[in-house]
C-alpha cells in the first residue's frame, strides 16, 4: 500500500529562519513525489514536483530513495510561506493519475 | 477565470437527501479526478475520469456514490442517502498527460449533513 506521513502537524518559525518540512512515503517501485501548497483562501495548487528539479518560491525538496524521503527546504522563510503544505505521491506508468497525500503540516512564519 | 471551477461551493442538507455537485475541469484537459477532504486529513482519491471513461474508483467510494463524465468535458458526483460521516469538502482536478500531468484543483464542495 501507498502512504505518506508529514510527522509535523504545525510549525512554526521566525522570519529569515531556514524551514525543514518533513515528508516520509512508503510505496513498492519508483513513485512521483510532490510538495502542494495552500494558502488562506486559495485553492490547492502544485508548488514543485521532484522529476523537475527546480527550486520554487525558494523552495527545494531532493528525493532521498534510500531515507524514502522528500523534505521541503527553505534556507530563510517569509511571512507569505505561511499556509498547509501537503507532501503526495503517484505511480510512474500504468498508475500515474491517482495522488497519495499526507495529513499536511501548517506552516507560520512569524515576524 | 479559466482553472477548474465547482458548483456549488457549499451545500447543507439533511441526513438522507440526495445532493450532487458538478465540476468544470480546465478546457481540453482529458483526465478528472474527485477527492474527498475531511477535517485535519489530505485529500483522498475518490474516483477519476479519462475523456468520458471512469477508470478506477476508490474502496472509499460506496455504492451510494457515482460519478459522471457523460461528454467527457463537465463531471457529477451524486451521494444518494446522505449520512453524517459524508461531511467533508469535495475536490475535483483536471490535468493534460501532455502538458505534464499536473493536477489543476477546483476550490471545492463543502457538504454538510445535518
């Protein structure tokens, strides 16, 4: 069975602060992994997915196969990063449609 | 605005009434997805779509729930015989295996039943 844990319900940090969320998945193969995002009042949306490897909003997450792990990393976080972030996982191939998510973790950046 | 839009954004209804909500996924995107999102937890893949073609539904989806996707372009989620445990907000995505895949979220249903 697919599964993702996001171990942090909160976190909170100070302005400029580096950010760690931690995301932990189990699946048997290769999957996709992916960081959402949503902010207050605003719909789901895609913040960085790892077969792209790009760094979005200053945020960069490496797919470890060996820790089964995908952590989302900001060196120095802004007010504006506040919102839940949602770490999910899909199939390669046959299976690639259907998103595993975690329970999400609530990010508060304060000033 | 052209992202996925859902009709309506919130419905309350009495414990077993029938309620149904449609989702209007980007143009020309093929695939649709339905999740369902309950208090402190991620969204749940309930069913999904391919043009008009329901390829795989969810053990969560019970036989009071179906879905359409009658011109492969809007879709419709049905809970018939509403329970209280139904409570939760309803999303729909869209996505072009194309344009890479990404799943494009609609703002969502929130039902309540009372």
């Amino acid at each position: 069975a697919q599964r993702v844990t996001q171990p942090e319900k909160l976190l909170s940090v100070f302005k400029g602060a580096p950010v760690e969320l931690k995301c932990n998945y189990s699946y048997s193969g290769s999957p996709e992994l992916f960081w959402y995002v949503q902010y207050s009042r605003q719909r789901l949306q895609l913040l960085l997915r790892h077969i792209s490897r790009e760094s979005i909003k200053g945020f960069t997450a490496d797919l470890n196969k060996g820790e089964t792990s995908f952590h989302l990393k900001k060196p120095f976080a802004q007010e504006e990063d506040s919102a839940m972030y949602y770490c999910a996982l899909s199939g390669v191939g046959g299976s690639n449609y259907k998103l595993t998510f975690g329970k999400g973790t609530l990010l508060t950046v304060n000033p | 605005d052209t992202g996925v839009s859902q009709n309506p954004r919130h419905k309350i209804t009495k414990r077993g009434q029938n309620v149904t909500f449609r989702c209007d996924p980007i143009s020309e995107h093929n695939r649709l997805y339905w999740y369902r999102q309950t208090l402190g937890q991620g969204p749940e893949f309930l069913t999904y779509f391919q043009n008009e073609a329901q390829l795989e539904k969810s053990r969560l989806l019970s036989d009071r729930f179906s879905a359409e996707r009658p011109k492969g372009s809007f879709s419709t989620l049905e809970i018939q015989r509403t329970e209280q445990g139904d409570s939760a907000m309803y999303l729909c995505a869209s996505s072009l295996p194309s344009q890479g895949d990404e799943q494009f979220f609609g703002p969502g249903t929130r039902l309540t039943v009372l």
